[in-house]
C-alpha cells in the first residue's frame, strides 16, 4: 500500500440528485486556493447518499466499520487543471468514521441513524435503490427507480462533470484549505426513471438549502461504484 493512502474501500449503488444552484448559495463554502466549477455555466451541487464497502484505514479493517451508508451534499470546485468537490455535509451511521474524518481532514461529519435498501424488482427489472437518514420521527430520503441500462457518461456531458471529479477539497479552521486525491476508475451511471427527496431537509442543511433542494433536480442517475483510494490530504 503506498504511504499516501489513507482509505481504502468499495463505494457502491450511489444515488445521485444534481441541481442547478446560484452560485451565491455556494461561494460562502468555496475553500481558499480554489473556485467555484461550473457546466455549460451552471453551477451544481449533488446529494448523494451510497454504501461503503470492505473500509480499511491505513491498511486495517477496524470491527464493526467496514461496511456503512454515506449521504453528503456536495458541490464542485477547481484549482488549476483539478476538479475536485466540498462537502456541505457528510452524514454517516458509525462515530468512529465522523471522528476520524473531521480530524484527519477537517470534513463536516456528522453521525446519524442511517439505512438503505437497493433492490431488483423480478415482475418487471426495475432497480430500486433508496437511503434513509435521520430518526424515525423526521426521516429523510433520496431514492431512484430505473429500467435504463448503464453506460458510461460521454465527454462533455453533465454525468462526465458530475462523476469525474477526482480531488477533494476542505476548508480547515485557521482559513487554509486541505487538498486530498480521490482515485477510482469511471463509473457506470444509470438514469432515473423517477427519484425524490422527502423530508425535512433544513434539519440538516439549513433553511436556504433546503429550499433550494425542493426544486427539482436538474439531472438524477445511479452510479455503480468501484473500489477507491483516498489519498492523505496535503495543505495548499
């Protein structure tokens, strides 16, 4: 294992909402060093909720943490010629891995009760995929239905800019920004045939968020995931 590797681990069935967002919701959490990305002028973020699998940190597989749902809300950012994402929010089932996270990276990591379920209908092939977080009282959830087969995203094309950012980026406390590369082959996608968001999402993501988040996504899919190496963050 090379002694940049700092995670590794499979994510998997990946449901993806994307919106159009204007660009002065976001830029108040653009990290210093880097700018706002944009697609055919529009600036998006993403609520993606997916399952780790087989989660190693420096090599070792901890108890009980190696298997997990993840919903976040991110959005896109560039420095240079890298493209790479914030997160706004990271919600996760395990204190443990929120720990770690906001330590070694500085992420916004917040620990929930979290579920999902992905599943195949047989009568008629249709991939159903949904993730729950929250408590059972105020329950949120994003799901997909697609009968579409999965192809991979063609250049220049929202699901290419979507999926195809490879570098993270987080603000850090003293004003700094810690950079950190995310490496994984291109993903299958599959488009939705219907999706959603229900719930009280300002619970989680604030008032202007959620109102925004309650317009219609500008593009929803399911990705198929791979296995992925998340490198040790560096300073820039």
């Amino acid at each position: 294992m090379s002694t940049r590797t700092f995670l590794t681990a499979e994510w998997r069935d990946l449901v993806m909402l994307n919106y159009a967002l204007e660009p002065s919701l976001l830029e108040p959490f653009v990290p210093a060093g880097t700018e706002l990305d944009s697609f055919e002028g529009q600036t998006y973020a993403s609520l993606v909720g997916f399952n780790f699998n087989r989660t190693r940190i420096a090599g070792i597989a901890i108890p009980f943490h190696q298997a997990f749902e993840e919903v976040n809300l991110r959005f896109y950012v560039r420095r240079g010629s890298k493209r790479g994402a914030v997160f706004i929010s990271e919600l996760v089932p395990k204190f443990a891995v929120a720990a770690i996270a906001r330590y070694a990276f500085g992420e916004k990591y917040s620990r929930v009760p979290m579920a999902h379920h992905v599943q195949t209908r047989p009568v008629d092939d249709v991939l159903e995929a949904e993730y729950f977080w929250g408590p059972q009282t105020n329950r949120c959830s994003i799901w997909i239905e697609t009968a579409q087969r999965g192809y991979l995203p063609p250049e220049q094309s929202l699901g290419q800019f979507i999926t195809e950012h490879y570098w993270g980026y987080a603000s850090q406390k003293d004003g700094g920004c810690l950079e950190y590369e995310v490496q994984h082959p291109r993903w299958l996608v599959r488009d939705a045939d219907n999706f959603g968001l229900s719930g009280d999402a300002g619970r989680y993501y604030g008032s202007e968020f959620a109102t925004a988040l309650s317009q219609p996504a500008r593009s929803a899919f399911i990705a198929e995931g791979s296995a992925v190496t998340v490198c040790k963050g560096k300073r820039i």
